[in-house]
C-alpha cells in the first residue's frame, strides 16, 4: 500500500508537469483554429510557422546569441575557476559566494541594472546589449558545472607533466582540459539553455526592432494566440528536452570515464 501511494503520488506530479505541454502538442496539428474542438490532424500551423519571417528572425537571433554567450562566459568561467582553486578554502567560499549572487537574484531587478548600466555608457541597445547581458549572467551557470569537477582534479598530475618537460599550456590541453570537459559541456549546454529561454533580462536590454524567440512570442501572444504558437511552443519543448538528454548523456560518459580510468 505504501508503494502504491509512492507511485500514485509520483504519478500526480508527472500529470501536472507534462499534461500542460501534451495539450499543446496536441492543439499543435488540431486543424481548428479554435481551442477544445478537434476538426482533424493538420500539419499546416507547421508550415505556416516556417514561413513567418519575424519568428524565423527572432530564432535566429535566439540560436546565435545563445550560441555566442555560452562559448564566450565558458571560456570566461573556466580561468576564474582555476584562479579559485589556487585561493585559500575561506578566500575561495567568499568569491564563490559573490559569484552565486546573480544566480540568487531577482530577473527583474538584473534586467533593470544591465538597462540603467548600459544607458548610463551610452552603449546602443540591440544584439550588443543582449549579447553582453547574457553572458554575465551566464558565467555564474558555467563555474557551477565547472568547479565542482576542478575540486576533483588531482594536481598532481599536471605538476607530474611539468616536471617530465612539458610546458604549462601543453599539460593545461591534455592533463587538466580533458578531465574538466564533462563540466565544461554541462556548463555550455546549461548556458545556452538559460540564455534561449531568457525573456526578462532580455526584455529589458533589446530596445526596439531587435527580438529573441521568448520576447516575440510575448508579443504575438498580446495580440491572442495563433496555432501557429502552439506549433512553436511544440518545438521549443522538443530543443529543451533533447538538451536535457544531451546533459543526461554527457553525465553518464562522465560516469564511465571515470570507471574506466579505475580499472585502468
């Protein structure tokens, strides 16, 4: 009985989570344009949605500023993560802590300091704006995933490579890199995640003529909801869902590295 009550609870939330995203996959090839009456399957809002310019646009932007921000905070995140690891264990907490904070703050209090910051340098709103916005906020995300598998790393081995003649970057690319790369993927799939489903922080630092995939569906949907969204909001699930497969992915590689360098 107790396992039933386990599985049925467990269940409940399963429903909760992933039946709001089942009616819109569903309503997505509904050929009615009118919610709760069936009238058949249709890909035609599929179709359509392809041949809007202004969402094609807005993902492009979206893609390329998620792509751009998680390469440059990455490789942002990783030197600072090794300047952490040479700190002393009190030095380091505090400087972790601080980085955290952008984590821990509020997305509209973020959004508003990036818009009166970049007022304040005169710096023109649009791509630029964006861009610098999320890879700040993009970094904090990339340390997570990095530093906890930095924390692991044996120095010794790289010390090891130093002393047998090879030089510093040399060691860095094939001692240290190769074992950091699991977080390092975790951190850039995190970051680009993050930044395509940004809207407030983006919102704030876009200015006009100038929209990601979340700030145009925003738009759109003030002007009431068009089976064509219903079609994009199917996709959009399917990219964050083949991320998380992709992390789960990259976890267990990790996982079998790992064992595989014991039994070695």
């Amino acid at each position: 009985m107790r396992k039933f009550f386990k599985n049925a609870y467990i269940g409940l939330i399963l429903f909760f989570l992933y039946v709001p995203a089942a009616v819109i996959l569903v309503q997505s090839f509904n050929a009615s344009r009118y919610r709760g009456t069936w009238a058949g399957f249709t890909t035609e809002w599929y179709v359509s949605l392809f041949q809007d310019e202004g969402i094609l646009l807005a993902f492009r932007n979206s893609i390329v500023i998620g792509i751009l921000s998680a390469v440059i905070a990455t490789l942002i995140a990783i030197p600072a993560c090794l300047a952490l690891l040479h700190m002393k264990k009190r030095k380091r907490s505090v400087f972790m802590a601080i980085s955290n904070i952008p984590m821990l703050n509020a997305d509209i209090v973020t959004g508003i300091s990036f818009m009166l910051l970049f007022l304040s340098f005169g710096l023109r709103f649009g791509t630029g704006s964006v861009l610098l916005a999320h890879i700040t906020f993009n970094i904090p995300y990339v340390m997570l995933c990095v530093m906890p598998r930095l924390s692991t790393f044996n120095i010794s081995h790289y010390e090891a490579a130093v002393d047998l003649g090879a030089s510093g970057p040399y060691a860095f690319f094939k001692i240290v890199l190769p074992d950091l790369r699991p977080g390092i993927i975790a951190g850039l799939i995190l970051a680009f995640t993050m930044s395509l489903d940004d809207f407030i922080i983006t919102h704030f630092t876009k200015g006009s003529g100038f929209d990601t995939l979340p700030t145009k569906l925003y738009a759109e949907l003030k002007l009431g909801i068009h089976p064509e969204m219903y079609a994009l909001f199917t996709l959009f699930m399917i990219a964050i869902l083949v991320l998380v497969l992709l992390l789960k992915l990259n976890s267990h590689t990790s996982k079998a590295l790992q064992e595989s360098l014991r039994n070695v």
